[in-house]
C-alpha cells in the first residue's frame, strides 16, 4: 500500500505540516504585528523572532484543539506538528526572554497567553470552544501579538503597547458580535450594543 492510500484510508501522514483553516486569524495576527512593529519605529532581529514566535503559536493551536477533540484517540500527526510548532514557539519566546532588559514584562505576556491557552483548551473539551467568553479571550491572546512585538523590540512595556493591544482587541473582536447576529439561535442585539458601548467607553479614556 503506497503513501497515497494510507493517506486516503488514514487520513494525512504524519510528516504532513498541519496549518490552521481559520484565515481570519491571520489577517488578526498580521495587523496585530504590524501594529506593535510600527508602534516601536524601529526593526530588529528581536522583532522578526516575535513575528516568528506569534505565527508557530497560533499553528499550535490547531493541532492542540483537534487533538483535545479526538479526546482518547492519539494521533501522531497532530501530537508531532504540536511539538514542531510549540517547541519553536517556546524556543524563541524564552530567548527573547533571556535578552530582554525587562523580563518581567516578556514575563506577563507570556503568562497571559499561557492562561488563554488553557482556557481555550478546557472550553473545547467542555465543547464551549465558540461561547462568547472563549472567543473574546481568543481574540485578545492573539492580539497580544502587538505588545510581544513592542516589548521584544523596544526591551520596554509601555502604556502605548497595551493601548494598541486593547484598541485591536476591540476593533477584532467586533466581529463576533456581527457573525453571531446571522444565526437566529445565538442572534442577541443587545450583546453586541453592550460590547460596542464599553468599547467606546474605553477608546475614549485612551
């Protein structure tokens, strides 16, 4: 039985790279480094490693979800990519952390997408993974993009990267509201004028 037909009778084989269908992420996580990029005026290796490390974390996460989906069933193209994907993410996001003049800040954002990642994790095993809650923490972890831009970059966490994190977070995450208002199940005007009124609040006070 040649590659082929294992791969039809098994799926695809495990050397093949896994790569997130969701293509609105990208378009998120692009805008979010840029941001962040533009915000330090300036580019360095530090900055193409954070773009680096963002993008192989978010490939993680594919692999990561369909894998807590399967629950007891392994499969080793999904648990290999995740290695892949997650070991070059760690790696780069620990020596940015070594080299940077302010740790504790890399420090933060680091723990703060760790936190979203077990979040977003429990929400799929609980199969929550497209409530409200878990795709607003979605949006923002990806978002967190743009201050992991600035801080590896600059070295510094200043008030201008949460400004630019919090503004993304908002402008992405409208978007949930509009997708859900198509569905008459989970279709709720007042949702998202709740949301759009908080975030108007917030751009104000910024």
């Amino acid at each position: 039985m040649n590659t082929t037909a294992i791969a039809s009778r098994f799926g695809q084989p495990w050397y093949y790279p896994t790569l997130s269908p969701e293509h609105g992420v990208y378009v998120i996580l692009v805008v979010s480094f840029l941001t962040g990029a533009a915000a330090a005026q300036q580019w360095s290796w530090a900055t193409t490693l954070a773009l680096i490390c963002a993008y192989c974390s978010f490939q993680a996460e594919h692999p990561f979800s369909l894998q807590i989906k399967q629950r007891r069933s392994w499969k080793a193209r999904l648990l290999v990519w995740l290695g892949i994907y997650g070991g070059i993410a760690v790696a780069i996001a620990l020596w940015l952390l070594w080299h940077s003049p302010q740790p504790e800040s890399l420090a933060a954002i680091y723990g703060a997408i760790f936190v979203a990642t077990l979040i977003d994790g429990l929400s799929i095993w609980q199969r929550h993974q497209k409530s409200l809650g878990n795709e607003l923490i979605t949006f923002a972890a990806v978002c967190g993009t743009a201050p992991l831009t600035y801080v590896a970059t600059t070295g510094t966490l200043s008030t201008t990267a949460i400004g630019l994190w919090l503004l993304n977070t908002l402008f992405f995450s409208s978007s949930i509201f509009t997708v859900k208002l198509r569905k008459v199940r989970t279709a709720s005007v007042w949702g998202g004028c709740a949301f759009h009124a908080i975030g108007a609040s917030l751009v104000a006070l910024l």
